[in-house]
C-alpha cells in the first residue's frame, strides 16, 4: 500500500509516520495537494490551524475532494478531520465539503481538551478487535456535521457530545489521535489499512 501523508505545514509528523510505516509498502509525505492524492491511502494530519490548512489545500481542494469522492482511501486525523467540513469557526478558508457542516468550538469552560477520552457507541468494523474505547485528543474545536448518521463514534468533554469520528464510504475522521492513543490507535490505523487493502 503506497500511504501518503498530505503535509500543510503543521508541525511534527514524526509519530504519525512511526505508526504508519509498518503497515505501507511506501510511505511519503508531500506538501502539493494534487500530488498527495496519486497514492493508495490519503493521510490528512491533525496539528495546526484550519485556515493556515486550507489555504495550503486550496490549489488542489476540487481534485483531493474529487478524489475522495470517486473512492480514494482517506484517514482524516483531528484537524484532518476538521477539513473534510465546509467551514470553520476557527478561521476563513474553505475546507473539503466531503460532509455538510462546520466546526465550532468546543461549549466547556476547559479549552483546549487535551488528554484522554472515552469513545462511545462505535458503530463501524474498522473499530472492531482495537480496543479503542479510550483515546487521546488535544483540541479546542469540533465537528458538527448536519448528517449525524454519518457519525460512526461519539464523545463527550464537559457537557459537550460531539463526534469522535465519522464515515463517508472510505472516508474516516477522527477528532482523536490515534498515533498517540497507545496500542490500540495504532490498532485502529492498522484496521484502516487493512480495511483499504481490501
């Protein structure tokens, strides 16, 4: 499985690659958004801003959003996931439009959650035999999409119940890095790959 891990600038993608890497027979990181869709599995990373992301996704946003459409596996992670809205609270820029909604900002008083989290009421195969029911986030805004049968797992910071994760066929999101969720995110990758592969 050649991976691809689409890079805007964000930060260290050193554990994520670590995760990765085992299960791809080639792994790249490239930062031209319609290069990184020449590949078997799309990566889209889950640190930095949705606007400074979105205005490195803009030159190719209709062929990755095409791509994804017509069936490209896709792991979308945190601010990954952010990008598959439309819109954001958190600054300007357009994201993928694959789900209809925006991201807002967490209702807590406790902003950024950053930390373990339960997941609850997962519903999809690719989170079967992971053990992932407890995973680490560090966010301060969160998906909010208008279909909500679209989300495959749910958890709550404070009072605030969001999506964990979503699905639209072989896009996944999750708010949650599972990189840094011990043995069972990288369980939860692995699941992904394998479920790609196939």
């Amino acid at each position: 499985m050649r991976v691809t891990i689409f890079d805007y600038g964000a930060g260290n993608l050193h554990s994520l690659a670590k995760a990765l890497r085992p299960v791809s027979s080639e792994l790249r990181v490239e930062e031209d958004p319609t290069q990184a869709i020449e590949t078997d599995v799309l990566v889209l990373p889950g640190v930095g801003a949705f606007s400074a992301a979105a205005q490195r996704l803009h030159t190719g946003r209709a062929a990755m959003r095409d791509a994804l459409l017509a069936g490209l596996p896709c792991l979308a992670i945190c601010l990954g996931m952010q990008l598959l809205m439309e819109e954001s609270e958190e600054g300007k820029g357009e994201g993928l439009s694959i789900l209809a909604g925006r991201v807002e900002k967490l209702n807590a008083e406790r902003v950024p959650q950053i930390g373990w989290n339960e997941i609850s009421g997962s519903s999809d195969p690719v989170f079967d035999n992971t053990g992932l029911d407890v995973a680490y986030f560090a966010n301060s805004f969160v998906c909010r999409p208008l279909d909500e049968s679209r989300v495959i797992a749910w958890s709550t910071h404070e009072n605030d119940r969001f999506p964990a994760a979503v699905r639209l066929n072989n896009v996944i999101g999750v708010q949650f890095h599972p990189e840094k969720s011990s043995t069972s995110g990288v369980a939860f990758i692995r699941s992904f790959i394998g479920q790609a592969r196939r």
